[in-house]
C-alpha cells in the first residue's frame, strides 16, 4: 500500500518535472545552430579550431543576450573527416534536432556529401570548405565562408604576372584539395595568357620530392614554381627545394599558409610567397584596412580563451557563425526561407577572411584580394601586398 | 527431419521480417527510418560477405572494394550517362562479378594470411583507382549520386508517395523497400546455405584437404562464393549510392572493409541473423557515442575487445547457446 503511495507520488513529481520544462523550454526556446566538423582524424587540423571558435562565440553572443532575443544553442557532430559520417550527421542535425541552420563542414567532401540534403531539406547552410565546386554553380541553399582555390590561383598568378613571369612549373598533391587546386591553376594560367611548362604530382604520403622538382628544373623557360597542397608534403617540397639550390621564385598556396608549416619548413621556407589570410600578420596591416580591428580581436580573443595558436580555420567557423547571426538579425526570424534570402544580400560584412558581398549569383561574397601576399623573411610572415 | 528443418530456417526469416514491421513504432523522426534503411542495406552486405567469412573460411579485406565499385557504377552510369538505376545496378553486379571472378581464380589458390592480404591488396587498388581518376569519379571530394529511379518513378528520400491509397513519405518508402532487400538477401543466404552449394562450402571451412579428397571442387565452390557476396556487396553499394545521394571512395576505402569484416566477427562468423545484429550495433554506436566524440573509438575498441574475449563466436551465437542452456537446465530441474 504505502509502496503504490509512493510510487503513485513519483509519477506525479515526473510528471510535473516534464511540463515544467517544456513549459521553460517554451518560454525561451533557444535557436539551434547546427555543426558537422572534422574534430578528430586526418582533418583534425580543420575541425578542432573551428569548434572551439564556435563554442567560445556562441556563448559571447549569449552573454551579450543572444540573437531576437533568444539564446543560440550549439549543437555539433564529430564526422571524423569521413563523408558518408558527416552526411548521417547533416541528417541528424535536421531531421532529428530540427535546427534552423548549419555552420560546419570542414572539409570538401564532407560539404558535398551534406549538399544534396541540404537542399532538399531547405536549410540554410554556410560551408567552411575550401574547393570552388561548393559554390559554383551556385546552389540555393549553400554558402561558403572560404576564399576558392579559383582565388588563390589568381591570386599567386597576378602576383607572378607583376613580377614579370609568365611560364611555371606546377607541383601538386594527389589529394583532394592538391588535385583540385591543380585544376583551377592550370585554367587560370590559359586565361591570364601564362604557361605551365611542367606539371608534376605527388602523393600524400611521399617523403621525397627531389625527383619532381629536378625535373622542373631542368625544363626549358621556367621562371617559377607553385606548390599547390596539403599537410607535411608542402613542407617536405620546400625542403627539397631548398637542398637542391633551386633559385628560382617558390610559390606555396593558402594550403599552408600556418605557424606551423614555417616550423616544419624552417629556414628553407625562407623567400617563399603565398596568398593568406590577414590573420597571420594582424599587426602588419595597414591602419586603414577595414579587417584590421576584427582580425586583431579575434586573435586575441581566441588565444585568451584556448591558449593556444589562433588558425586560418577557425576563422572559417568565426565568419560563417557572424553571417548567420547577422543573416537571422536582418531576416527577424529563424524562418529559413527568410535567413536565406537575408544571407544573400549581406554586402560589405568585415570577417577575418575578407569582406563578404554575396549576391544570388555568388553564395561566397569575397573577390581574390581578400587574400594577401605573404613572403617568409628571417623566418616570419612579411606582408607584400 | 527435413520439415523441421525448413521450419527453422523460416522461422529466422520471419521474426526477422516480424521485427521489420513492428520497428517503425519505436521510430520517431525520419533520421531513424534513415538509420534504420543504412542498416538494411548494410546488413545485406554483411550477410553476403559472410558467406564467404562465415561458411566457406575465406578472410576477404577487401570486401568494401567491391561495394564501391558498384556505388561508383551506378553513380557514373545515372549521373553522367543518364541510364536509368535498374539497367545500372545489374550491369554494375555483372560486372564486379566478373572482376571478382576474374580476381578471384588465381587469388584463391591463396590460404590464410596470403589470400587476405591479396584481397586487400584488391581492395586498397580499387580505391587508389576511385580517388585519382578524377574525370570520372570526381576523385577524393566525391561525386554525386541522382534519387533511385523505376520507370520514371523516383524513390527519393525527401519526396512523398501514395502506395495502395496510404500517403507515405520518402523516408518511409526508402524504410519499405530497404527492409524488403535485405529479406530477399536473407533468403536467399539461407537458401544457398542449405543447398548442395552450401555443404561444399561448409567441407572446404572444415578441411579443404578433407574436402578436395571426398570429390568437392574446392577451387570452384571458393570462387563461385566470392563472386556471390562482391554481387552482394555491389548491389548494395549501389543501393547505398542512390539513398546517400553523394559518394566519395571512402565507400572503398580499408576501413570500410574493416568494418564489414568487424561486423561478421562481432555477430557471429557462419550466422546469418547473427551478422544482421553485428551491422546493426556497429551502425549504431557512432551515434549512440556522438555525445561522447572523445571517448568513441576508446569505446568502440572496448567492446570489440570485450566481446572477443567473453563471446569469441560472436554476439547471437553466444546468446542463443546461453538462453538454450538456461532452458535445458530449466526443463531438466522440472522432471
């Protein structure tokens, strides 16, 4: 008897505990910001500065009052940098957490392997990957935070044409972002009216590129060389590079551009250029340009919050998080449809990457001068141009 | 005897399709059903792979290749070629057949540590294959994949149909139609396994030796059952090209094949309902430990290893030799 009181009592409590809080959850339902990213495995290097960027701005936006006056909710997978996981994820994070937009995707593959239900879903999502196929064509839905190869080979190439070169040689990784960047080099050349006068690859776990790079050298006309890719490889190049005398201007690409491809590379990095973002020279840059303030801040903010170094990569996540804030401020709702179209037509919005005009035929908003040219003097990144 | 013996073979069969009706009611979104329908298909695969592990004693590492190579089929077919999904999926089947035969002859004379090593030499070739032929695969970011399609009608996973006057969803169809797969897989695995086919399978894992001197074409018997489960695994990965709807040669890659192969040992090796629930739990733990990013793979390791050590035959065969001992007991305490 006095066991079914209790028990009777119990039910009630837990009743009453469950409408409590759905009747608080009601009062302020937060707006759910959904992430897939790389956090752990080969793309860690991507998804682990993202999160914490993300992380440690959700809760500043908080504490500052959130967002319509809700609190933001971050709600994140690991996709352990496997397309198909971050797939499972996407769905989950529309269908099964319902959330009102996505920021994530660290890497291509795993961008593309959400795309299609993305779309279908009709859920604003802002990607933080790299390759100019998430963008272009243009897909509804999609936006991306990322400068595209495309760029970074304009870039590097009009930097070479003011330097009078017209004929390279090309090195590249066989991976993704490598062979990709490959592409877009080489018809960015045909169009700039340059040559690629070699055009060598290597794989990912090479450890020697001596035998590639001889033969760039000994090809008739070259004038320079770029080295598009990823990871340990580009360092390993640069190495080679610089054991085999070669004089000649040495391009690497945004791929690399971190503290620690120069710890990797020491002193053979030394007179190499690439594009990058402004993040790596906060203080070099001038006191007009529109970024400085906001590259400076996040820098700071971030390497106060996770002492540790701040990463191109992260500030992917940091633009992509402020696109969407501002995308739902301007919209007044978390109304898809409404966030979507506001996210279209945000122009002149100052990220750490660049300054954000989007339009309905560019889901990306930043033109190739929002990466700046970089040369390592005395081991350190000086700003060009 | 054999009347028994066919009702035991149904039974597994119909509690298998018993539980496939009953579970959309423990479903409650579409991520579920979209859960649930990757398990089927990749359940189906793991039943054919083990007929070749389970049955005839043949390790193959390589296993994801062959699923790969049927996503890929179906998706440069449908998506660049424009063939319609069925022609695609059958001629994708015939022709990773072929290969596994054509690979399979002289990679079987193979035994032990020879014959996985080749096989995941295989499977390591299709996906350097997949990932550097960029103009057809789309290389290592993938390529997409259109929605299943028969007669101009499209199974999408988004869309909503009315079948036989009932209105249901993409996701729902795509549940229907996964949980029908895998019980033609089912039984057609049982069927094999029983059949004349099946017995010679089973005399080669015994004893190839043994086998080969009773009059068993070892040779023949081994290859046929790898052509069968890569046709399995083809077909699958076609299927599983069509619902994911994007693929990248991780489809194909080593770890993939790992995992088929972790499946079949942590169910139950020679189990076909065994390997179901094996597929079933390793689909599942990503998600069930998504809350726990740091600790997933210290977790994942722990259960294979606890299992290994505490039900080295597999999850179902275990569990059914412990509850048949409990009832023995049980009915011997009685009398």
């Amino acid at each position: 008897m006095f066991k079914t009181v209790i028990r009777r009592a119990g039910k009630c409590a837990a009743v009453a505990a469950a409408g409590l809080m759905m009747m608080s959850a009601q009062a302020a339902e937060p707006i759910k910001i959904g992430s897939f990213l790389s956090v752990t495995g080969p793309a860690s290097f991507l998804g682990d500065p993202e999160l914490k960027t993300l992380e440690m701005y959700v809760e500043k936006i908080n504490e500052e009052g959130g967002v319509l006056g809700r609190q933001l909710e971050l709600i994140h997978y690991d996709d352990v940098g496997n397309a198909s996981s971050a797939r499972n994820f996407a769905s989950r994070l529309i269908r099964s957490d319902q959330v009102d937009i996505i920021v994530g995707g660290s890497t291509t593959g795993a961008t593309m392997a959400a795309v299609p239900l993305v779309e279908q879903a009709q859920v604003p999502f802002i990607s933080l990957a790299g390759a100019v196929v998430i963008t272009n064509p243009v897909k509804k839905w999609v936006f991306k935070t990322p400068q595209t190869d495309r760029m970074a080979a304009e870039r590097i190439l009009a930097d070479m044409k003011d330097r009078g070169i017209t004929k390279f040689g090309l090195i590249s990784g066989t991976g993704g972002f490598g062979s990709s960047g490959r592409t877009q080099t080489l018809e960015v050349a045909e169009q700039m009216g340059m040559e690629v006068v070699a055009d060598e690859t290597y794989s990912g776990s090479d450890t020697d590129m001596t035998a590639q790079l001889t033969n760039i050298r000994n090809t008739n006309g070259v004038e320079a060389v770029l080295n598009f890719g990823f990871g340990q490889g580009p360092a390993i190049v640069t190495r080679n590079y610089a054991q085999l005398g070669m004089e000649l201007p040495f391009y690497q690409s945004h791929g690399v551009a971190s503290d620690s491809f120069l710890e990797l590379a020491g002193s053979s990095a030394e007179g190499l250029r690439l594009p990058a973002s402004p993040l790596l020279v906060p203080d070099s840059l001038p006191n007009d340009d529109p970024q400085k303030e906001v590259v400076q801040n996040y820098k700071a903010e971030y390497e106060a919050r996770w002492d540790s170094k701040v990463s191109t990569f992260g500030a992917y996540a940091y633009d992509g998080l402020m696109l969407a804030v501002r995308a739902m401020e301007e919209a007044g709702s978390t109304d898809p449809e409404a966030v979507r179209n506001a996210l279209e037509n945000i122009k002149g919005y100052v990220g750490v990457t660049g300054v954000f005009n989007m339009s309905p035929e560019d889901h990306n908003g930043l033109d190739p001068e929002s990466f700046r040219i970089l040369e390592v003097q005395n081991g350190e990144w000086k700003l060009i141009d | 005897m054999l009347n028994t013996f066919m009702q035991s073979r149904l039974r597994g069969l119909m509690i298998l399709a018993l539980i496939l009706i009953i579970l959309p009611a423990f479903l409650g979104n579409p991520f579920h059903y979209e859960l649930v329908t990757q398990m089927a298909i990749i359940a189906a695969t793991v039943v054919g792979l083990n007929l070749l592990v389970g049955f005839a004693g043949q390790i193959s590492l390589g296993h994801a290749g062959f699923f790969g190579l049927g996503a890929y089929f179906t998706g440069i077919a449908t998506g660049t070629y424009g063939w319609p999904s069925v022609p695609a999926l059958v001629v994708g089947a015939i022709v990773v057949g072929f290969i596994a035969w054509i690979v399979g002859r002289p990679i079987l004379r193979l035994k032990g540590h020879y014959l996985s090593m080749a096989t995941l030499a295989v499977g390591f070739i299709i996906a350097i294959i997949l990932n550097n032929e960029r103009a057809l695969t789309g290389g290592p970011d993938g390529m997409p994949v259109p929605a299943f399609e028969v007669f101009g009608w499209e199974l999408s996973a988004f869309g909503s149909y009315s079948l036989f006057g009932i209105d249901i969803e993409g996701f729902q169809a795509w549940y229907i139609f996964a949980s029908v797969v895998l019980l033609v897989a089912v039984w057609f695995a049982l069927n094999l396994i029983e059949s004349p086919i099946g017995r010679a399978l089973r005399s080669v894992h015994g004893s190839e030796v043994a086998a080969s001197v009773v009059g068993v074409n070892t040779a023949k018997y081994k290859s046929l059952v790898f052509v069968i489960s890569a046709i399995y695994a083809s077909l699958m990965g076609s299927l599983y090209a069509h619902f994911q709807g994007f693929i990248t040669p991780a489809v194909a890659s080593f770890e993939f094949s790992i995992l088929f192969i972790t499946m079949v040992v942590l169910g139950g090796m020679g189990s076909t309902f065994g390997v179901i629930i094996g597929a079933v739990v390793l689909k599942l733990l990503p998600q069930v430990l998504a809350d726990f990013q740091e600790l997933e793979h210290v977790m994942f390791g722990l259960i294979l290893m606890l299992t290994m050590i505490f039900m080295p035959k597999g999850l179902l065969p275990t569990l059914t030799a412990f509850v048949s001992r409990k009832m023995r007991k049980k009915a011997g305490g009685e009398a």
